[in-house]
C-alpha cells in the first residue's frame, strides 16, 4: 500500500471545531481465506486496522488545534487475544486498541477525550452469518445505547454488552497452555 505524504488536512474541510466523531466501519474478513490470500489479509488489515487510525489522526490533529472535542473508534473484544479463528480481524482491532491508548495518553489533562468501544458479537449486518448459526449476539438498540453513554462519560475504554470486559479478562489471563487447548 502507498500512502502519500502530505500534511493531514482535516481541519481544513471542516467547517469549525468537530464535539464528537465515531469512527466505526470495518467488516469481518474470512479468516482462512486471509490466511490463503495475502491481498485479501492485506485488505482486512488496511480497513479494520490502518483505515480507522488515519481518519483518527486527522480529526485528532483538528481537535488538538480547536483543544476540544470526543473521539470514539470502534475496536472489538476481537482485539484483546489473537485466536484462531480470527486473529487477522482481531490484529486489526488490536492496532485500534493500542493507537487509541497512545492518543489517551497524548491528550490526557486537556479537554480532548479518546473512547474506545469494544463491542462482543452483535447482530449486525457484518454478523448475519453467525446468526443463522443462532450464536447470542447482544442487539444493536442496547449496544448503540452502551456507545452513547461511553462518549457521554468519555470513558477510556466500554464494553459492550458489560459482561465482555469479565469475558475478556479471563482469556486474556488464561495461560498459554489451556488457551492453546481451546478451538476459539
Ligand atoms: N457486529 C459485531 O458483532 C461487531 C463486534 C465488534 C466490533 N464490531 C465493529 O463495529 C463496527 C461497525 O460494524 P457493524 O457491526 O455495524 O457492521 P455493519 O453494519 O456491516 O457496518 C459496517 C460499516 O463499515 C462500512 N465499511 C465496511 N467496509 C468498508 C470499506 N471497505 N470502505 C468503507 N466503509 C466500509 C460499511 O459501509 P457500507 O454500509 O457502505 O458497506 C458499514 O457502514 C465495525 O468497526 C466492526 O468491526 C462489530
């Protein structure tokens, strides 16, 4: 991929300071085929991962400049231990979840805050597959509610629904040698 280099111009296609921005596309690639298909691992990364933190950074350095606003990106429970099933997506997510935790860092102690959602399984369109395989998924009406609360409160980082951050911690802190075991 190339990107060119040239300054981040987001303030200038603004109109004045930007409150909030939601930063939330992305999709669920196939695992094995990235597995198979570097082009198309390249792809999941580039607009699960890269996509998300440029159009950050450019709304950031606007923010930074009017030395206001809330900056929300949607990460994943995906991107807290890479698996099997879905480390590519998850890596993505991952590269979401430490540039959000950089961008805390940089604007902490100023009226800049930085959210980062991560949502468990959720019936969406991205997720009409896994609902045919009847798997529980939290529904949007309550998800979308959680997102709103979390950028009301700029909370650093939300789970949503709540119970993933107690779902996370225990993969996250299951050692290697039962994790491996597992076929998630
Ligand atoms: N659903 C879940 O279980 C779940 C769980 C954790 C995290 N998330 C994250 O939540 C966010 C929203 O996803 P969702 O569940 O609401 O799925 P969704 O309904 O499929 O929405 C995904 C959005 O991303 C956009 N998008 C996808 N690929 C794109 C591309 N190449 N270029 C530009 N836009 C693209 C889509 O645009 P179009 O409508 O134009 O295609 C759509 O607006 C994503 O970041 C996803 O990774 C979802």
């Amino acid at each position: 991929m190339h990107v060119q280099s040239r300054p981040l111009s987001a303030n200038a296609l603004l109109q004045g300071p930007v409150d909030v921005v939601l930063i939330a596309h992305g999709y669920l690639p196939d695992q094995a085929n990235c597995q198979d298909d570097l082009p198309a691992c390249q792809g999941a990364l580039a607009i699960n991962g890269i996509s998300p933190v440029l159009f950050a950074e450019a709304f950031a350095q606007s923010m930074a400049l009017n030395r206001q606003g809330t900056l929300a990106m949607i990460g994943s429970v995906a991107g807290d231990r890479g698996r099997q099933s879905n480390y590519i997506y998850g890596a993505a997510k991952s590269l979401v979840a430490r540039y959000a935790q950089g961008l805390q860092h940089r604007f902490s102690g100023t009226n800049i805050k930085v959210v980062l959602i991560k949502p468990g399984p959720t019936d969406t369109p991205m997720t009409a597959h896994l609902k045919a395989q009847s798997t529980n998924l939290a529904t949007v009406e309550d998800v979308a509610k959680q997102i709103v609360t979390a950028v009301d409160k700029g909370c650093a980082v939300a789970y949503t629904p709540g119970k993933w951050k107690y779902i996370m911690w225990v993969i996250v802190h299951l050692p290697n040698k039962l994790f491996n075991k597992l076929k998630i």
